[in-house]
C-alpha cells in the first residue's frame, strides 16, 4: 500500500511507552498507524487535533475496552512526529499529559 505520509519518533518518548504495552495493544498501535500513513484523509477517530493547541494531535487507539492516546504533530505536512503515549482512563486527557506533549513539541522544534 503506498504511503501519503510518514512517521518518526523522537528521542525515545515513544518507542518507551510502545514497548511497556502489551502485545495486543502493541498490534492495534502498530495498525493504527499504518492507516495514518496511507489513508489520505484519516477519520477523526484514529487522529484528531486537539483543540486550543497549536497543531497538536492525538493518535487514539481502542484494544478492547482499553483506550490509549499518542500524541503527535506534522512537520513539513507529510511527517508525523510521534511523542508521548499514555493509556486514558478518563474522560478528560489529563493537562499533565497535554503540557508534556507540547513541552516535547517545542523541545524538537528547538533542535532542528
């Protein structure tokens, strides 16, 4: 399947919440981007941008009754940067969630 877009991690916020989950969580995460790579327009429900943010998006997966998000934004339209993950146990993301994620955000921008 050819791909619109594409994603990286930085550093490793990511990759060690990936690999503290579950296989089967791990599957749907892996799945789940798979459609945000070649999917050209994808549905709210697996990518949305989070409100009042400055262009930071939340990747939501569902494994069963478990609901996760990773937070992500675009660098240069077709690059999806991953960063920090966290399983949802409310309805709300929480803000200490949210302040990581743009604190991360601003950190790569920073870097280049």
């Amino acid at each position: 399947m050819e791909r619109v877009r594409k994603t990286i991690f930085y550093k490793r916020y990511f990759l060690d919440f990936f690999e503290s989950q579950r296989l089967k969580v791990k599957k749907r995460i892996t799945w789940t981007l798979d459609v945000i790579e070649t999917v050209a327009q994808v549905p709210e429900q697996y990518l949305k941008h989070l409100e009042g943010t400055d262009g930071l998006y939340e990747i939501r997966v569902q494994a069963g009754s478990d609901i996760f998000r990773i937070f992500c934004f675009f660098d240069k339209g077709k690059l999806v940067v991953l960063m920090n993950g966290f399983h949802k146990k409310t309805m709300k993301t929480p803000p200490s969630e949210i302040e990581k994620a743009l604190k991360i955000k601003k950190e790569y921008e920073n870097s280049k």
